[in-house]
C-alpha cells in the first residue's frame, strides 16, 4: 500500500513538471516565432537589405543576412545576377542602364531614376530611408570596379544618422557613434578609417591605444589595430566621422 502511495506521489510530479516544462518550450516557441516572422512588423521596424553591382559575397553570408531583412532591394546591375541565385528582391531601384532583360516576377517592383547626381546605391538608401528604415544592410559593395568601392565605403558619410553596415566576406563596415563599445575578443582585428577626418579619438583595449589623437585620410589612419584583450572595446571622439572595419581574414 506504502509503495502505491509513492508510486501515485512520482506520477503527481512527473506530471508536474512536464506541465511545467511545456509551458516554457511553448513561452519560448512563440517568443523565438515573434522574433523570427516577418508577419505583423510595420515596415521600416526591420533592416533591409541592399545588394549593390560589385563583387559577389558567399551564398552562405547572402542568405544569413537575408533571414533578418525581410525587404531586398536589388540596384539594376544586380538583378539579373541575383535571380541566377533565385533571390528576387522586392525592389530593383536605379537608372536602369544595365538592367537587361528583366525576369518576370510577380513580387519585384522596379522604380526608375534617371538623376545622376546619385548613385544607385544612393538613391536605393534614399528611397528606404523615406520609407522609414533606418537600420541598412548593403552587399556586393565592394570589389570589381575601384571607383565604386570608393564611392559606396565614402557614401556612409553621407548618412550619419542611419545605421548603415557594409558587408562582404572578409570585412564589416559601419560608422560609429561618437561614444562606441562592444565586447570583442583577443586578437580581433579591427580598422579606423576617418571620413575624411576625425578628432580627439581616444581607444581603450587596442594594441595600438589612441589618446585624443586625429585620424585623416591621405595623412594618418587607423589600418589594422587590434583587441588587446577580450573585452569591452571604448572609442570616443570629437568631431568628424570614423568608421569603423571589422576583419576576419
């Protein structure tokens, strides 16, 4: 009778506790489904996603970035080259020019801009800041032509205000607040670029330590310093502009 009691008493806890535990898998399911659907968010609440006409990322760095920027918007020249990879963007944006023959897709919506006083990288940023976005990925920036790998690193000067990061397989690329930390790891390598010039910049956790120095292209500039130890990594600076190259190779 006493082992029947205890018998009873396990089952009442076994139960318990998987009650219990399906209640949190189901609380996580749906926080882990809110953070990941692309349904009921207002545009602009995301990032988007910008894919220029330079060199080609990896696959494997397109589709992770993909995951978190629910709106594409494809400059002409890459549009074609994105639906070899079936990626239709739901925006081609541009003058055009090297649009060829354009795929039939029912989602793709095409704006022409024939101002060129702009790039097309510019005015895809321009039409999405418009549209509310503030946080902007760009791939395929970098690369091919030198002229526009120039153009689109010293374009982020332009937009102080948006967060605007520059990828390709190698590198990272944003400009930083006036007052910047992040946690890194030892021996990370990480790049000061001014645009065009930057002052009173003072690091903390650098191998190469700057104490209220000035950075200008042309001149001095902050190529290849690295995390001293793994850590919170301090910039701060006065005026100008610095962005700021992450690299992994």
């Amino acid at each position: 009778m006493i082992n029947v009691k205890k018998t009873m008493v396990l089952d009442f806890f076994i139960i318990q506790i998987t009650q219990y535990l399906v209640l949190i898998l189901v609380g996580l399911l749906k926080y882990y489904t809110k953070m990941s659907s692309h349904h009921f968010v207002k545009e602009g609440q995301e990032p988007a996603l910008v894919v220029a006409n330079g060199q080609s990322c990896s696959y494997e760095l397109l589709s992770q970035i993909m995951e978190w920027c629910p709106y594409i918007v494809a400059l002409d020249g890459a549009y074609a080259r994105l639906c070899k990879l079936q990626v239709f963007a739901d925006l081609v944006i541009g003058d055009m020019d090297s649009l060829g023959v354009p795929l039939v897709n029912k989602k793709t919506q095409f704006i022409q801009i024939d101002n060129q006083e702009n790039t097309d990288l510019e005015k895809a940023i321009d039409h999405l800041i418009e549209k509310g976005y503030q946080d902007i990925n760009v791939v395929w920036a970098t690369g091919k032509r030198l002229d526009h790998t120039i153009n689109n690193v010293v374009m982020l000067a332009k937009y102080p205000k948006s967060k605007i990061v520059i990828y390709d397989d190698c590198s990272r690329m944003f400009v930083a607040p006036k007052a910047f930390s992040k946690v890194y790891k030892k021996g990370d390598l990480i790049s000061l670029v001014p645009i065009p010039s930057c002052d009173e910049i003072t690091t903390e956790n650098l191998k190469h330590p700057l104490n209220k120095e000035s950075l200008q292209l042309g001149k001095r500039s902050g190529t290849s310093n690295e995390v001293s130890s793994t850590g919170i990594v301090k910039i701060t600076y006065t005026s100008g502009l610095l962005a700021i190259i992450e690299s992994s190779d």
